[in-house]
C-alpha cells in the first residue's frame, strides 16, 4: 500500500462461450462470491476483447513513454453487472519481449500498488536494459496499465489538484478537540468532494472489480492464462484475482504483500501498518545515528528523534520557507522507512538543513504550484487510492472508535499514526457503497504462487505475506529476513533475483520455503 499524501487539506448481449484457442480461458471461479451476473459479465467483456484485441500504436507525445514501448487501449464495462451499460476505457502499454519466438512465453502484466499507481512505467524496465530484468524480459512482452480510475483510464478526481497540494497543512498530531473536529470536517468535506466530482465511479472502485479488468486484459493480449507481477496492493489485486479466477493464471509473483484477511482489509490494515512504519523509523534513526560522523544530526537513536522532534516543532510554530509544517515533514521523511533507497537522502536533506541549507529541505518536501501535470497525478492518486479502500470494505463510522483506536496507537508509535488515520478518515462517511471484502483462497486450477517478503517492511507487514501463503496452497515464500525496504524484486539481492528469475522462465520453485540474507545495508 502507498502513503505519499497526508489529506490534511481537504483533501448488444454476447451469448456463447468464449472464442476458442490461445485467446480462450477456463470460465471464472465460482469463489466470486459478488454475483453471478459480475461472472457472467467478465465472460462477455473478455470475449469481446479477445475478439477485438489492442491496436497498438506510438504512445500519445505526452504520455512520455518513448518507443519502442507502444500503447493502446482495452474496453471494460463500468459495472460488469451491466456488460451493456456504460464502458471505459484502460490505457495499456508494452515492451516486446527481446528473446527469439522460441524463448517467448507470453505478456507479463505488471501492478505497482497504490490503490492509484500507474503501472505504465512497468515497460521501461526492458527499454533501459534493467539488469534485473534483462532474462525475463527475453520471455515476456512487459505489460503495463492504468488501472480503472487512474491516470489515462477514466481518470477520477475528489478536489482541485492545486487546492490539493497547498501548503502548509495543518499538524496531523492533533493538541485538542478543537484540531481534531477540524480534521474530521476537512475529511468529511473530501468524501463529498469525491461523489460531487466523480459520483458515477464510486460504486465501481473496487478491486475485484480491477481483478476483472485485469482478466479483460488477458484476454485482449491474447493470453489464455495471466503472467502477472503485483507489488505492494498489486499483491491484494493478485490475491483476488487468484481467488476469482485461479485457473486462469499461469505464473505469478507478488512482492510485499498485503494481509489478504477479510477482517484486516482496510480500516485494521492503517493500523497495523502505523506499527510497522513506527519500527522501521527506529531501524533509520539507528542508521542515521550509526553514520553520525557524515550527517551530525545525532549519534544515539535518541539524539536522532530529538532532532526530529526539535525540527517538528520548528516547522510547526513558523512552516519553513513558509510552506513546510510537520504534515509536509511527514510526507518526505516518510519515504526512509518506506524505501532504504531514500536512507541516505534524506539523511543529507535533514543534514544540510541543520547546517543552514534550508532550500533543499524545502524543494524536497513543498509542493511545486507550477507542476499542475504533476499536481494532478498526485491528486488523482489520492483519489483512487481512498475511493477503492473506501469501496472495498465496511468502515467504522462511529468517530469514538476511530479517536480511541488512533489515540492509544498514538502512544508508541506516534510517527505516522494521526496521519494515517486524518487520510483515511473520509472512508468513516464515504458516500458511495461500501462492499464485504472477498475470502481469499485457493480455488481449483491455481498454480504455485511466488511470495516474496522481507521481515521489516513499513508500508506491509510480514504477517501479510505468511496469510497468503496458508491462504494460497502450493504457495511458496522467499522471505528476505532483517530488511525492510518495500518492494523486494526491484533490489540487488541475488538470492531472491535468482528465484523470481527461475519462477518466471520455468514455473519452478524451491521444494521449501526460503530465507535469504538481507540486501546490502545503504551507504552514506
């Protein structure tokens, strides 16, 4: 799951079977438990896009994505209740696969997360000669999309991006009654802002609804079966996908992975991750203070959090450069926990800083006014990433819970915590219906399952991935112990870049489960 923004401001019938041959797929699971008339209209629009497939072409000048990576689109019903009703469109693009026709073994579709990433970026990875991509991406064609909701795909939005992206933001640590009845308005105010803007979409966010997007895909690619990668939430879009339709898939890997239990999606899912974020943060400081000679900002973990806490309030009492209070700092800072790539950088943008370098902190942390393109991907990101949350599950409305809940959390782990919670608070009044998440489980036909984890991730706790892998039978999960960077398979870890690389060419894994030593700690 991502956390790149605190909300704080806010804010004809096709009968038959399906066409026959390589384009042809077994009929959807009966596990989807959200109708038949869903499983019967997934059958119709996959039949259709098997049959019209995608005219790829250059992508658009302003999508910037250069060939020979090309674009095309893929046509789903809004509501597959209704495969005649009202339809959208999904942006797709790919990378032709670099082997010979007989290494070929088909698409690789790609999720990145969020709810509200864009995947699109996902062919990329063969263009620049990715190292460790370099052996699959001469078997697959590397497959990316805008999921429903997101960027070129029927884009949704809850407020104007640049009201979005103003700064300062009030303090997400709230000091009374009064801040947090100000938060609870601010968050009340986004949810109505998401139906005014985007009300039609709302009832159709939701991930099964994605899971069958995703099997349109296939079937417009031309695939009998799903070569998928999803990290981060794509790993809860993979679950169900598995779940809806486990003998369409062919091989897939998921990387961080969401815990798939009906009773953590999502309100339990923030909390259990504001734990999380809050160990990780100890394992950064540990390291900031451990480097102490390079930043100074602290040799005991200690002396590090009280220069955080120092900075904080710093920031609250005059917001730096006037735009950067303790909302925007959590929005940078947050990134170190999240990605051990953003350890040393920040460190250095905390550390000019103290040395009075305050502009790196600044164009760091601020928004950019200018960048409206850029102001307008966050905001549609945000969008998506609440209204599928929102849409997924049954949130607690009462606020007594959502204060008491938040509060005690707040007490140990007080980095993220009221954050987390001001962001997902418009879940409490969400406008639109809220679904029951699906059981995730094993169905027949599903293949081995690839799971890939390391111990200490922030954004998804290990005990996600140990769910999946009771819940998808046959699974098995390489585990990357005393690391906690998100999104394992985009690192230099050979012992886990070998697997995946294995599980893709081959289908095989290892007769057991596997722990692997962690990545290589970042330097300063």
């Amino acid at each position: 799951m991502r956390r790149t923004a605190v909300l704080g401001s806010a804010g004809t019938l096709i009968v038959g079977t399906l066409i026959a041959g390589a384009i042809a797929a077994p009929a959807a699971s009966a596990h989807d438990r959200h109708g038949d008339r869903e499983a019967r209209g997934v059958q119709i629009a996959a039949a259709r896009a098997a049959k019209a497939g995608i005219d790829w072409a250059d992508c658009p000048a302003d999508w910037a994505i250069a060939a020979p990576v090309q674009c095309g689109w893929v046509t789903v019903p809004l509501d597959y209740a209704e495969p005649d009703g009202k339809k959208i469109k999904l942006a797709v693009d790919r990378h032709v696969s670099t082997g010979t026709k007989k290494e070929r073994q088909g698409a690789l579709v790609y999720n990145p997360g969020g709810p509200g990433g864009s995947g699109m970026a996902f062919p990329k990875r063969v263009a620049t000669k990715n190292p460790l991509w370099t052996k699959t991406a001469k078997a697959y064609d590397f497959v990316g999309f805008d999921p429903r909701g997101v960027g070129h795909s029927a884009p949704i939005s809850c407020v104007d991006p640049q009201e979005f992206v103003k700064a300062p933001k009030a303090d997400p640590v709230p000091d009374s009654e009064a801040d947090k009845r100000a938060q609870r308005k601010l968050a009340a105010e986004y949810a109505a802002g998401c139906a005014e803007r985007s009300g039609d979409m709302l009832p159709h966010m939701t991930t099964p609804n994605t899971a069958r997007d995703l099997d349109v895909i296939r079937a417009a690619l031309g695939e009998k079966k799903l070569n998928f990668l999803g990290v981060s939430y794509g790993t809860y879009l993979g679950a169900v996908y598995g779940t809806l339709f486990p003998s369409h898939v062919r091989r897939m890997v998921v990387d961080s992975v969401v815990n798939p239990a009906k009773d953590n999606i999502w309100y339990q899912a923030n909390l259990n991750q504001d734990i999380a974020f809050q160990t990780r943060w100890e394992d950064w400081k540990a390291w900031v203070a451990k480097n102490d000679a390079t930043y100074h900002i602290g040799d005991t973990p200690a002396k590090v959090e009280k220069a955080w806490l120092t900075l904080r309030a710093a920031a609250k009492e005059n917001p730096i450069g006037g735009v950067v209070g303790p909302a925007e700092l959590i929005g940078f800072f947050q990134s170190a926990p999240y990605y051990d790539s953003m350890w040393a950088p920040v460190a250095r943008t905390w550390s000019d800083y103290q040395g009075g370098d305050t502009q790196a902190l600044i164009d760091a942390a601020a928004p950019d006014l200018s960048d409206t393109a850029g102001n307008a991907s966050s905001e549609n990101g945000n969008a998506v990433y609440t209204a599928v949350e929102c849409a997924d599950a049954k949130w607690p409305t009462s606020w007594q819970r959502w204060d008491r809940d938040n509060t005690r959390l707040h007490r140990d782990n007080p980095f993220m915590t009221w954050a987390n919670a001001w962001m997902n608070l418009p879940c409490a009044t969400w406008p639109a219906k809220q679904q029951t998440p699906l059981d995730v489980r094993t169905g027949k036909g599903l293949p081995p399952v690839l799971i890939v984890q390391s111990t200490r991730d922030a954004a998804t706790p290990y005990e996600g991935a140990v769910e999946l892998h009771k819940r998808f039978k046959g699974s098995r999960l390489v585990t990357e112990k005393n690391a906690g960077s998100h999104g394992v398979t985009g690192l230099v870890n050979p012992c886990v870049n070998e697997r995946v690389d294995t599980y893709l060419l081959t289908g095989r894994t290892d007769r057991r489960d596997v722990t692997c030593a962690p990545h290589a700690t970042p330097t300063p």
